[in-house]
C-alpha cells in the first residue's frame, strides 16, 4: 500500500516537473505572429477608452489592434522596451506601443505608421505590448 502511494507520489510529481518545464520555456507570442483582430485609428481607440473603459476594454483589451496614427515621440527604457507614442489630438493621452529593443523601429516624429500589438488597458494612455509593424 505504501508503495503504490510513493509511486503515484513519484508520477505526479515527474508530471508536474515535466508541465512546469514546459511552461518556463514557453515563448511569449508577439503581434508579428498574430493576425489583427480589430483595426482602429490611434485617436479612436484612445477616444474610445476616454469615453467608457469599461466597454472599450471589452472591445480591445487582450486582443490584438491594428493601430494607425502619427507618431508623437519615441523613449527608451532603461534596460527595457523602447516606448512609441502615437497622436490622439488629445493633450493629455496617447496610445503607447510598447517594442522589444532589438525590434525597435526607427520612426521620425510626424510619421504616419500602422503597427499591430496586445492592448493591455488604459492608465491615461492607451497600451499596446509586444508591437509589431505592419508592413
């Protein structure tokens, strides 16, 4: 009898290594290997979460957005994601589309872009992580 519990023990725990090493080393998908699920203008969206979160994040959040705007600026984090901020014609807010520093693109205040990415919310700006540029 406590045989058979040390053995069924033994399995679980074989099978929880093996799930949690899984897991661990599973790769994060980023938007480039996501087709869009909604297209929208920057000034929309942020215009849309402005108005009523709550429904606007029904609409968007843990989707992938098709975004097109203009760029208002670029920041890179220390150690982290380089931050593009597209215009909304509002003073206050912007969408923020978070990139990988090594897949950064090298956009010029005033350009006009289309980029795709996981919208993560709204905290006075709208966030999209793991963009990508749609060619």
């Amino acid at each position: 009898m406590k045989r058979n519990i040390l053995i069924a023990i033994l399995v679980i725990a074989v099978a929880g290594g093996f799930i949690g090493y899984r897991m661990y080393n599973e790769k994060t998908p980023t938007a480039s290997e996501k087709a869009a699920d909604v297209s929208v203008d920057a000034a929309a969206l942020f215009a849309a979460f402005n108005e009523d979160e709550l429904a606007a994040g029904k609409l968007y959040n843990d989707k992938v957005v098709q975004v097109t705007g203009v760029v208002q600026g670029t920041e890179q984090q220390p150690n982290g994601p380089v931050n593009v901020m597209l215009e909304t014609g509002d003073a206050l807010g912007a969408v923020v589309c978070e990139f990988a520093a090594d897949k950064a693109p090298t956009w010029q205040k005033g350009q006009s872009v289309t980029l795709k990415g996981f919208c993560a919310g709204f905290n006075l700006d709208v966030l999209l992580q793991r963009c990508a540029v749609v060619e």
